[in-house]
C-alpha cells in the first residue's frame, strides 16, 4: 500500500490535467463521470490506506543519511490518510451533488468546473499527507489558488469576483507569512522535512528568537486558512458568493486542514525542548479559540443571509476545535477528530439544502423566503436535522466529539454548550421561519444590503421546481455519515489511535526517520458515550431550540447587540489585510508573553 500512497494526490491531479486540456472535446457527461471517477479512485485509495500503516514513501528513493536528507516524504498516519479520505469522500459527493449544476458550462468548456475540483481536492490531500514543510506550502498554495478560482467562478458578476479578491488577498498573506517562516526555520536547522527539523531544533535543546518568529509566521498562515479570528474575515464574504458546492467543500474540510496543519507544525517540529514551549501554544490557541468561537457564534445568530450566517458558524466550530486542541492531549484530540468528522457531514448537508432554496426561489435571504419553502418538506427535515446535529444533539457525530473535547475543563463545558445551542439556533430558527413560516413577516434590511441575501442570483438558468435526486441524496447521505460518527463504535476506536500517535513528537520522527512502525490504535483504550456527554448534548440541543423559538418571535434581537461586530466585516480589502497585521501581532503577544 505504501507504494499506492501518492497515487491518492497523483489521480485527481491527473484527472484535472485531463479534463483541463480536453474538456472543451468532451460531451458534459462524460466530463463530469471522469471527475467523480478520478474523486472516487483517489477516495478508495485513502480509504483502503486507513486499514494498515502507517507509510513512509520517499519520492524517488531520497531517504535521510545520518538524519540528514533532501527528498521529499509522504506520510500516511491514521490522521493524515483519515483526513485525505474525509476530503475526497466529501469530494464525490460534492461532484455528484454538482452532476448537471450549471445549466452552460462557460464558454462550453465541459471540464472546467470538475477539474478545479479536482485540483483543490490534490491540494488537500497532499496537505494531509506531506511531511515536508515546503510541499506543504506547496500544497497549502494550491488550494488558495484553486479555491480563489472557484469562488469567483461565476467571473462575469461582479459580487463573486469581490469575495474572490478577498479570499485571494487575505490568503496570499497568509501563505507569504508562512513561507518566511519556513525560510526562517530553515536557515536555523538546514532542513525542511518535519521530522527532522524536529530533531534538530531538539538537539539544540532551547529556543531563540528566530525559532519563535518562525513558528508565529508559520502558524499565521495555517490559522488564516483555518478562519481563526482576527484572520477570518474572508471566510463569509467568500461564502456569500461561491458556488454552493464550493461553499461544501470550504466549510466541510479546507477549513479544517487549517486546524490541523496547525497543530501537525507544532507536534512534529515545534513540541520538542528546542521548540516553543507547551504552555505558551496553549495560551496561544486557547485565547484565539475562545476569540473565535465567541465571535462566530454572535455573528451567526444574527444573519439573516443564509450562507453567511453557515459561514460564521464555521467561524464558530473552528474555536471549538481550536481551543479542543490546545493542550494535545489524547482525550482531547480524539474529541476534535470526531467533531471534524460530524461537522463535515452536517455543515456540507447543510449548504447543499441552501443551494436548493437559491436555486428554487432565487434567494437564500431568511425573511424574504418566509413560509415560501412549505412544500420543500423534505429540504426541510434535513435542514433541521443539520441544525440539531450542530447544536450537538446526540447521536450525531458533532455530539460525540463534543463530550470527548469538552471534558477537560469546566469553561470548556460551559464554551461547547453556548456555542453549539447558539449556532444551531440560528439554523434552527431559519428553517422555522422558510420551511414552517413561523413568526411575524420581517421586512425591514437590516444593515447593508450585501447581508440581506435578497440579491443572490441562482445558480441554474431556470428555477428549479422539483428538486433532481441527486442533490436530495448527496443531503441525506451527508447527514447519515455525520450519524454514523456517533453511532459506529470502530470510528471512535480508530479516532483514539490516530490521537495518541498524532500527539507523540518523537514517535512521529522515529516512523519517519527511523522505520519504527507501531501498530496504530493498539494498547489504547477508547472513549464512548457517557451519561454526562449526552445530558449535555440534550441540552445544547433543548437550549438551541428554546433560541429559535425566541429568535423567530423577535424576543432575541438579532442586530442591535451585534452590531460593533458586523460594522468590522466592512467588505474592504484594505480593512481585512489591516486586521491580518493586527493579527500576527496578537499571535506574537500570545506565544511570547510573559517573557518566552
């Protein structure tokens, strides 16, 4: 298997090769069945890659002398391949979601759309897998490019090409950062591979400025694409605008490899005693998780663009498992892992339901779509399936991992609790009032126009009237695998190994450099339901639902207390970029206060 292993990046990048030089020949058809074809051979391989490991593979046989070495390495861990098999499994669902999207591919070129998808899904599984700093930039780049790309894919309207520039600025500075840093982190320890600059910030045995301005850089531009705050403000504009099933794939999983990168950069190279110190990257991630999370749940609640108001949630989720990371521990990281899981599931399932709405009615604004949707009855169901499952209601996978991720501290409780019954909520108090039309008929704007949702365009030439099986599948299927997370005890059990090797920094370069390959998830014991996770996963739900019924009555204003907030997403290039800056002086504070 391990020589099958880069083949997992290697297909869909030759899939888009493919379709990008003669999509223009080929009939839509067979276009869009290569994409899900290449996707679903890419998925199978990462799949079939959870079953053993973990891989080493060396590209061209470059191995280390003496610790010493320049190929590059892919390494497939429980986590790494667990995440490239989230990705590409998400990946032909969105495809199959997407069969037949687009009413005119443009300028009849039939390949364009399921190639950049295939390209964005290349750059994130080569993320997961690589264990090489520069390819990771490599790959981290790819995605920005791609997913810059496919957010103004509809580049004869002016709005996608705005939230494209957003997205490409902020992102752009977020890679230039890490790519300093990586230069920095060179020039102190002479490699690139993680594990063995790792070792040799090890050897060193204490750290230095250079080491610590490193680690700030590298980690701004991972938690740019992860939308921590103050690094978040492109996230919603891009959502606002990209094509639904590009919004599945960037709250679903390119969000979340900018978590993971994070604290893969850490374990591997940062842990050891020539690093950053463990409490100065949990005060670090600790602070801006709780940022983020605090920040994304206020400014969901009160949208009323359904897109957006998803995208702050994701805000949301994302200090959740920023702050469920902090301390790396086990328990805690085995927490994490099944909430990326459930959040996927329900957050895409989520966007694909909107993207109904705003092909049907040429809308995706709360109050103008109130009580439109009644006949939409299925769309419904599952829309507030996805609520439920984000406000954490058991046995979705989201309730799961949170009881795993919110046991270690009594504010974290209480953070988990707040967060997942205010965003699923809002969820919840949006199907009420498009599927039930439930509440008063609001008419007034509410702020600026670009929040209200009204003036979204719809994404098919004509209005759809019934909605095509696929779409309504690709939903369901997206919230059964998002309640598989909670109910199938071998993904928890699999979950847990992945966590104790994952937070093991000399266990990470002995596999790497040394070819000690322990047997994953063995000697382990793993974490289930208990009485206390799903009492208080019943209630987030039971608070959620009280949210939405206040919401949908009016007794929760939804502007007045939010507005500072909203006034800072001005939609400017300039004030986002400011903010950036802002930013990495807050993260250097952080990692460097009280004298690191």
């Amino acid at each position: 298997m391990d020589r099958l292993l880069p083949l997992i990046v290697v297909v869909p990048l030759l899939g888009a090769a493919l379709l990008a030089g003669a999509g223009r020949r080929m009939p839509r058809a067979v276009a869009e069945s290569l994409g899900c074809l290449c996707a679903a051979v890419s998925a199978g391989l990462a799949v079939g890659a959870l079953a053993g490991g973990p891989y080493v593979v060396w590209a061209g046989d470059w191995r280390p002398v003496h610790g010493h070495g320049v190929g590059i390495v892919l390494t497939g861990d429980r986590t790494g391949t667990g995440l490239a098999a989230l990705t590409s499994l998400l990946v032909v669902t969105v495809l199959a979601y997407a069969w037949r999207y687009f009413d005119e591919p443009p300028r009849g070129h039939a390949g364009a759309f399921p190639a950049l998808i295939l390209l964005f899904q290349a750059g994130m599984c080569g993320f997961a897998l690589t264990g090489d700093l520069f390819n990771a930039f490599v790959f981290f780049e790819l995605m920005g490019v791609v997913g810059y790309a496919l957010t103004g894919y509809r580049v004869e309207e002016a709005r996608p090409v705005q939230g494209a520039l957003a997205f490409g600025f902020v992102n752009s500075l977020g890679g230039y950062a890490t790519l300093l840093g990586i230069a920095l982190l060179y020039a102190r320890t002479g490699e690139l591979g993680m594990a063995q600059a790792g070792r040799e910030l090890d050897a060193l045995g204490r750290h230095d400025a250079l080491i610590l301005a490193s680690f700030v850089l590298i980690l701004t531009g991972l938690l740019v694409k992860a939308a921590a705050v103050p690094f978040h403000f492109w996230l919603p504009d891009a959502h606002a605008v990209a094509p639904t099933p590009v919004c599945m794939l960037l709250s679903g999983v390119m969000v979340e490899m900018g978590v993971y990168g994070a604290a893969r950069v850490y374990v591997t190279v940062f842990a050891g005693p020539g690093g950053v110190p463990a409490e100065d990257f949990r005060r670090a991630l600790t602070v801006l998780g709780l940022l983020t999370a605090l920040t994304g749940a206020a400014l969901c609640w009160q949208q009323r663009h359904l897109k957006r108001l998803l995208a702050f949630s994701t805000v949301a989720h994302t200090g959740l498992f920023l702050t469920g990371l902090a301390a790396l521990e086990p328990e805690g990281v085995t927490g994490v892992f099944l909430y990326v899981l459930g959040h996927a599931g329900a957050k895409a399932a989520l966007f694909a339901c909107t993207g109904a709405l705003l092909d049907r009615y040429g809308s995706v604004d709360e109050h103008r779509l109130h009580g439109r949707a009644r006949e939409m009855r299925g769309v419904g169901l599952l829309y507030a399936a996805g609520g439920l499952a984000l406000a954490g209601l058991p046995p979705f996978g989201t309730a799961l991992g949170k009881a795993l991720a919110e046991e270690r501290a009594a504010w974290l409780t209480a953070l988990y609790v707040v967060v997942s019954a205010v965003t699923g909520g809002a969820v919840l108090r949006a199907a009420a009032r498009v599927f039930l039309g439930a509440g008063p008929r609001e008419e007034d704007d509410c702020g600026a126009p670009e929040t209200t949702g009204d003036q979204e365009e719809p994404e098919t030439d004509r209005r759809v009237r019934r909605l095509p099986s696929l779409m309504a599948g690709a939903a369901a299927l997206l919230l059964a695998g998002s309640l598989a997370v909670g109910t199938v005890p071998a993904l928890a059990r699999a979950a847990s190994g992945a966590a104790h090797a994952f937070t093991d920094h000399t266990g990470y370069a002995a596999t790497v450099l040394d070819g000690a390959h322990a047997a994953p998830g063995t000697g382990h014991p793993y974490a289930w339901w208990s009485l206390t996770g799903a009492g208080l996963g019943l209630l987030s739900a039971v608070l959620a639902t009280g949210l939405a019924a206040l919401g949908v009555r009016g007794a929760v204003p939804a502007r007045r207390w939010a507005a500072p907030l909203r006034r800072l997403h001005s939609g400017h290039v300039g004030d986002y970029v400011a903010w950036t800056a802002a930013g990495i002086g807050l993260l250097s504070a952080l990692v460097l206060w009280p004298g690191g």
